[in-house]
C-alpha cells in the first residue's frame, strides 16, 4: 500500500512562511546579538557575550528592568481583576449589556497615540483636569476641615515628570487601555459555562451568588484564565506606544519609565547599536518564551478542573 504524501503541500508553506518569517529574523538577532554590528558599517566584530554583560551589570539596564517588571506586576494584575469584574457585572446584567460592553471596550479600539496625547493634556500639572479636580476636593475640605489646611497646601504631583510617579501614571493608563480587552475574552468563557452547572450547583447548596462563584464560574473559567494572564503578561512586556509618545528623548525622567521595547528601540533604531538591541531582543524573546511554556504546562494540568 502506498501512502500519499499530498498532506506536505498543504503544510509545506505554512512551515516556509514560519520558518522565513519567525525562526530565520530570531536567528540573524541571536548571532548579531554577539556581534558589535551597526548599520552601515561592512562589518562586525565577535565580542561574544560582552553585550549580555553590559545589560546585567550596567545601571541603566539595572532601571530598564525595574520598569519593566513594574510595569508588568501593576498592570496584569489589575486588567484581569478589572476585566473579570466587568465580565461578571456585564454578564449579570439584562439590559444596556451591549452599552456596558461598548463603553469598556473604546479605550482598546482607540489609537493609544492619540489617547496619550488627551492623557498629557489631562495630567498636566498646572491646566490639566486631573490636578484641578483635586485642587477643588482641596477646596472644599478647607471650607470644612480647616485641620485639613496644612496637607492641602502643597504642590500636586508632576504625574509624567516625577521620577516617584511616571512608571505608576504610565501604568494606570495601561490598565485603563487593557482591561477592556480582558473583558471580552472572559465574556466569551463565560458564555460557554452551561447553565446546568449553576442549576446542580444550586441543589447541592450553593445558595448565593460566591457560592456559585467559588464552585462552578471560576473553575470553569480555568483555561480562560491562563489565557488572559498570558497575553496580558505579553502585551504588558511589549509597550511601548505610550512611552515613546510621553517621553520621545527617552525613557522619562531619570530612566524610570525606560522598558524593554523602549530600550530596544533606542539603542538599535536611534542608535544604531543593533548588537546590543538584539542582545535586549533575545532577553525579552526569552521572557515570551518562558510564559508561553507557563501557559502549556498549566493547560496540561488541567487547570479548568482545579
């Protein structure tokens, strides 16, 4: 019996364009990231893992990975907490669901660029809504409270300019950007929950809306969950749109809102260091890398069922 091959034409290109497309632009970024290669020059010196150790010892470096991992641990957090809540009350609610879920999702379908610049407008420290808002609270606890005079009387903060508040401002604009996104992906899960699972819940005792929560809802949203918290983790890593809008010279004030694809853009495109930019290219791939595998191992656990 002679089996056929005709299945390698349906695969073959696919496996071309990964392999042209992903796996050949991976491999050119790990060889130059040993290299001192930059642009325009004929060629490039071997400095083996000189670039690594640059970015492992060096201060500036130091600050792009506190930023980055800030960044991270405030915004995953917060978008999948803010998201399942959403979810949760949209799902709940019979009426104006369609409203609620428009409303939420705007801030993902707007361009980020244009957001920024509303944003920058808004956290203006001395014409901008947010610190007038606050100058007027202030106004009318003093008209009240006047133990409250004495912390009133100060400066509102610098929200983009002040080391101490612009990784928490970029932040808070990436949670308020994100979150909308989480919410559609858990009003999907949600969607798929049978009803019948609510209803034995309910014979067996689970009298109130936790109850039904605890037992039947967050189990079953397991593999949603995993999901959610990976792409979060990813796209928290890759930002940049807000960073490069706020803070185009570089990474905000004294570094502290310097992440990754800012640094990766500085030193390989404004720079033109392309050996120590593939270095940090290598570094973030490598943190992907390491969430997708999470991701695999927590899905073959089962994890709808835990």
């Amino acid at each position: 019996m002679v089996r056929s091959h005709a299945h390698i034409w349906f695969v073959a290109p696919a496996i071309f364009l990964m392999i042209v497309i992903l796996l050949v632009p991976i491999g050119i970024a790990a060889v130059l990231s040993f290299t001192d290669y930059s642009l325009g020059n004929p060629g490039a010196e071997w400095v083996g893992l000189q670039n690594y150790e640059r970015i492992f010892t060096r201060s500036t470096y130091e600050k792009m990975f506190i930023a980055t991992f800030t960044y991270v641990g405030v915004v995953v957090p917060l978008t999948v907490g803010l998201g399942l809540g959403a979810a949760l009350l949209i799902h709940s609610l019979n009426r104006f669901s369609d409203i609620y879920k428009t409303i939420y999702f705007l801030p993902v379908m707007a361009a980020l660029l244009a957001m920024a610049i509303v944003w920058e407008f808004a956290l203006h420290p001395t014409i901008g809504i947010v610190n007038s808002t606050l100058a007027q609270g202030c106004g009318t606890f003093l008209e009240n409270w006047n133990w409250y005079a004495r912390s009133c009387e100060r400066t509102f903060p610098l929200w983009l300019t002040d080391k101490d508040y612009a990784i928490w401002t970029v932040a808070f604009i990436g949670v308020w950007q994100g979150f909308g996104f989480n919410m559609v992906l858990y009003l999907a899960g949600l969607t798929s929950i049978p009803r019948e699972l609510y209803h034995a819940a309910e014979m067996d005792g689970a009298r109130s809306a936790w109850d039904r929560f605890k037992l039947v809802t967050w189990p079953m949203l397991g593999p949603t969950t995993v999901f959610v918290v990976t792409i979060s983790c990813i796209r928290s890593f890759q930002v940049f749109d807000t960073v490069e809008a706020f803070y185009p010279q570089g990474g905000g004030p004294s570094k502290s809102v310097y992440v990754m694809m800012f640094a990766i853009y500085e030193k390989a495109i404004q720079q033109n260091l392309m050996g120590i930019g593939a270095a940090i290219t290598i570094i973030f791939l490598g943190f992907v890398m390491m969430l997708t595998l999470l991701q695999r191992w927590l899905v073959e656990r089962r994890v709808h069922y835990a």
